[in-house]
C-alpha cells in the first residue's frame, strides 16, 4: 500500500501501465477540521463506485444511484459540472 499525504487542491494519478494516456485524477477538494476529506475524481471510462457497492456485487441497475461514470470533458452521469468537483 502507498501512502500519501495530500493538502486541498493537490491530485495523485492513477495510470495504466501500458497506456498512461489512460487515467484517473484524484484530487482532494475539502479537508473538514472533523477529519473528514472531500474527493473529486477525473477520469475517461471509468467507473466509481464506494467499496461497499462495489462488494455487494450489485447490478448496474441496483446501484446507478451510488456510482457516477467519469470523463474528462466535465460531465459526470451526463451533466456538466463545474471544475474538477462539480
């Protein structure tokens, strides 16, 4: 396991070995003084999904309203949103 330490604004790229065109930015938008940590995520074909879903092994169809399918046009499920975080 890697493990980094990131301030608000700062990303780590997830690439594929073979193809580094191929990736996801995880950003750190929001650090709460409670500990809590608010992330974007930036990717073309990808999926994302919490680790609970993603281990319920559910259908597309139980879990759309958990995931949100990333591109790096801006839109996410469809919509545009605003910079990174939307």
């Amino acid at each position: 396991m890697l493990l980094l330490q990131r301030h608000v604004n700062e990303s780590v790229i997830i690439h594929n070995k073979q193809d580094p065109t191929d990736y996801v930015v995880v950003r750190v938008c929001d650090v709460y003084p409670t500990g809590d940590v608010t992330l974007g995520f930036l990717g073309d074909n990808f999926t994302v999904v919490r680790n609970e879903i993603f281990n319920q092994r559910t259908t597309y169809e139980e879990s759309k309203c958990e995931e949100q399918t990333l591109n790096t046009k801006g839109k996410v499920n469809g919509k545009y949103q605003n910079g990174y975080y939307g």
